[in-house]
C-alpha cells in the first residue's frame, strides 16, 4: 500500500507561520529589552534630558504594541479553515501589515527626531537601538505582507 499522499499546504504552512512567529517575537523582545535598559538610564536623568528619554521609550512601547496586533491577526488568518473566509480575511490582514508597518515607519522617524535633541549619550545609544528595532521590525511586516500578494 502506498503511503498516503501528504497535504502539501500544511507542511508549507506551520513552518513558515513559526518561523513568522520567531521573527516577531524576538523583534518585540527586542524591543521590550531596550525599552528596559533605557528606563534604567532615565531613572538618573532630570528635566528635558529625562521627557525626551521617555518619548524614545514611548516608540518603543507603540512597536510592541504593533507587533503584537501583527502577531494576533496573523494568528486569527492562519487557523481559518474556510477558503472563502480565508480570501475576505487576506484583504484585512495586508491592510493591518500595511497600516502596523507604517505606524512602525512613523516611530522611526519619531524617533530620529528626539535623538537629534538628546543631550545624554547613554540615551542616544539606547535610543538608536530602538530606532534600528523599530526599522528591523516594519521591514519584516513588509516582507509578511509581501508574500501574501
């Protein structure tokens, strides 16, 4: 008896899902790590140096926050079972990547701009940090989104 013919979209599948699943998550602990360090540091600070540290902080936590509603309607998309479900979903998934990527791209940009302010090296280390995470992590929902087209 031969064995039997195996489903060739769920070998493909859960692969790349944990493989997704992966790539968030360490970029969301990232994240969360360099947010961690960085109140560290404004915990010395006073006056400007420590508002401007604490807008830094502040992308960061958004790009957790992003990541984490990526991660969920990623997860909601790949238990559908019903095609047709599954096809009106696709439309809503891209348009959250789409919009989560570019409100990643904003607290990038945000964040460059409050790195030109800083005064205290130590924040504008952690700073660039996080502004990299926040790169690395919209560019990786473009990707996602990119091979759902």
């Amino acid at each position: 008896m031969p064995p039997p013919k195996p489903n060739h979209q769920m070998p493909l599948r859960l692969p790349r899902r944990k493989a997704v699943e992966a790539d968030l998550g360490t970029r969301k602990q990232a994240l969360i790590t360099e947010s961690g360090d960085l109140e560290s540091i404004e915990k010395s600070l006073r006056g400007y140096d420590v508002d401007n540290a604490l807008t830094i902080d502040q992308r960061a936590t958004y790009g957790v926050m992003y990541l984490d509603a990526s991660f969920w309607f990623l997860g909601e998309y790949d238990r559908m079972q019903c095609d047709e479900d599954k096809k009106l979903a696709k439309v809503v998934l891209q348009n959250r990547l789409e919009f989560y990527a570019h409100m990643l791209d904003m607290a990038v940009n945000d964040t460059d701009g409050f790195l030109g302010l800083t005064r205290v090296p130590a924040v504008a280390q952690q700073g660039a940090k996080i502004r990299d995470e926040l790169r690395a992590a919209k560019l990786k929902l473009d990707e996602i989104d990119a091979s759902l087209k």
